[in-house]
C-alpha cells in the first residue's frame, strides 16, 4: 500500500499539546484527488487538514488545499495555512529568495485563486515566527435579529455588544479576509464569552444561514485584560463552525477581520503607521493559543497581517485511500 508522510503541529503556541492542532500532509511530489485529499482530513478529524502541494501559480511558492472533516475545502490565511508553513520552514522545504532581511525571509502561498506574501523569521535562539499577509478586508452582511442570535448561542440579548473605550460596538457583522465569512459577534465581557454555548448546532447553522456565512462559523470576542504588562490590546475570542463540528481553538482568518471590524468602528484610535492586537483564543478547549495580529493603512485600505508559531508533536504515515473509495 502507498503512503505518506504526514506531520501534526499545534498552532499558534510553542507549547505541545496548546495551540490548534493541525494535520500537514507532504504532497510536495504526490498528487492525490480531492476525493482523497476529503477522505484523510475525515480520517484525521480535526478542525483542518492541509496539503502542501506544488504551485498551479508560478508566483507561488507553494499551493496549500485545506479541508473540513465534512469535506468542505477553505481557503483563509489562518491556522490552517500558518501551521503549514511553520512545518514547511521546520522541515527544510523553503528556497532561498531574494527579498529577505538577516534572519527574515519572505515567499508566496497560492490559496485558491489568491497569491499572499508570508514572512518566516527566525530568532536568534532558532525559534521560527510565521507572519502572513491576509486579503483586503470586505464588510458583507449584518446580522438582523440580535435576540435570536443571543439563543442560539446560550446568552441574552443584554449580554451581546461591547463598550470598549468608549466606542459600541453593537453590531454582529459578516467581515471576511479570505473567503470564509465568519460571523463577528462582539458581547460585553469575557464572563459573557464564556458562558456561551455551541450546543445547538442547527440553531446556528440557521443564524448563519441567515447572513450568507453558512459555510464558515460564529466567531463571538470581547476585550480582555492584557496581564503580561503589554500596551498591546488584547482580545479574547470563541469560534465555531457547524462545518467542523468543534469549537476551534484558534481562528487566524476570524482574528484578521476582527482587527478590521475594530479598526472600522473607531476602537483601535487612528495611526499613521498602523497598530498592532493580540486575540487570545482557546481558553475554554484547554488550548491556550495566542495570535498577533497587525493593522496598516494600504492606499485607502487597510492590509491586515496575522503571525504566530507553532510545534511538532506527532508525525508518521497514512495510507493513501483508494481510487474506488468514494467520500
């Protein structure tokens, strides 16, 4: 039987068994169909599967396909390309290029259609840093019927919105960087945050539905406070995605629109030169992640930049599903 050889990197942490667990699968010199590509991410079950694959684009470095256990291909700049590259630098599979700084290199990932830069610094200790670029943020649809919302995640209506430095931030708003469309749900606190419930999956499947994000997730963030002594605003955030079936530990391609929702709103004030947050994530799974997120103006935008690490903590073989299996 032929296999390959597949990695899982916890994401978005350098602590083994915290983060987003990933499974990596090297098709660097294999081609597999989609229908396998669909069937080994069921097989590894978690939040996402991606496949490291030769660029379609000749401006990419590398093409990534990510997958749903339920088969559902995405294609954000979250942990799910992030955790990718982290594998990819560890393991020795990047080229020299010409646009690098001592210690900083940057190359190009193909998702979909899109050609994003992505940044991999490395520390004076060894340890590696991935920054990525995400697309230009879009605003979509807003959610209409707040009270049903709050049901279908176990709070109140009084418990949805956030007053953060003297800015409201009351509106449940579709906003997406990639072409997931996640639900951005701001409520009042983290006590709040936590006490959400993801129980009941189809009622919101059904709120998704309702704004044209039903194949992504509900993301519901409040602020939180930063006891490390930074200056840096510190968010914490909950997702789920019907689609996955979990509670997903960490979220890059929410964290992005999420700096944007902000920025958008007034509650990041204004800067030339841009601003920095960071999301906490994870908390109630028992993966503790932390994502950094960078805000800069772009021509009358804003360019949005997600970076983290990551950790091998398994690796081995997987056999390659049959052509006459279907999915």
């Amino acid at each position: 039987m032929s296999t390959l050889r597949y990695y899982i990197v916890d994401v978005f942490s350098s602590i083994a068994y915290q983060g987003n667990p990933l499974a990596v699968v090297d098709t660097t010199s294999s081609t597999l169909t989609d229908t396998q590509m669909k069937l080994l991410a069921r097989q590894f079950n978690l939040s996402e599967t991606t496949f490291v694959c030769p660029p379609e684009n000749p401006k990419a470095t590398w093409r990534l396909r990510s997958f749903l256990p339920n088969g559902v291909e995405v294609f954000g700049a979250g942990h799910n390309s992030l955790g990718a590259w982290w594998w990819i630098a560890h393991s020795g599979n990047l080229p020299e290029t010409t646009q690098h700084a001592p210690n900083r290199q940057t190359y190009f990932q193909q998702l979909g259609d899109n050609v994003l830069p992505v940044a991999v610094a490395r520390s004076e200790q060894g340890d590696l840093a991935i920054s990525m670029r995400q697309g230009e943020p879009r605003f979509l649809n807003e959610h209409a019927d707040l009270q049903s919302l709050a049901r279908s995640v176990g709070i109140g209506a009084s418990d949805l919105g956030l007053e953060y430095l003297d800015v409201a931030l009351n509106r449940a708003v579709v906003v997406t960087t990639s072409p997931a469309r996640h639900l951005l749900v701001p409520v009042r606190s983290v006590e709040a945050l936590r006490s959400v419930s993801f129980a009941d999956k189809e009622a919101i499947l059904k709120e998704l539905d309702s704004t044209g994000s039903h194949d992504s997730g509900v993301y519901v963030f409040s602020s939180a406070e930063n006891g490390s002594g930074s200056k840096i605003p510190r968010f914490e955030a909950r997702f789920f995605s019907p689609g996955m079936g979990m509670e997903d530990p960490a979220t890059g391609s929410a964290a992005g629109p999420l700096a944007a929702y902000l920025w958008e709103n007034g509650a990041l004030g204004v800067s030339d030169g841009g601003v920095k947050i960071e999301v906490l994530q994870g908390v109630q799974t028992g993966r503790r992640c932390l994502m950094n997120v960078g805000i800069e103006p772009d021509r009358g935008s804003i360019g949005i930049t997600i970076s983290g690490t990551g950790v091998l903590v398994a690796d081995g073989n997987i056999v390659i599903p049959g052509s006459g299996i279907s999915f």
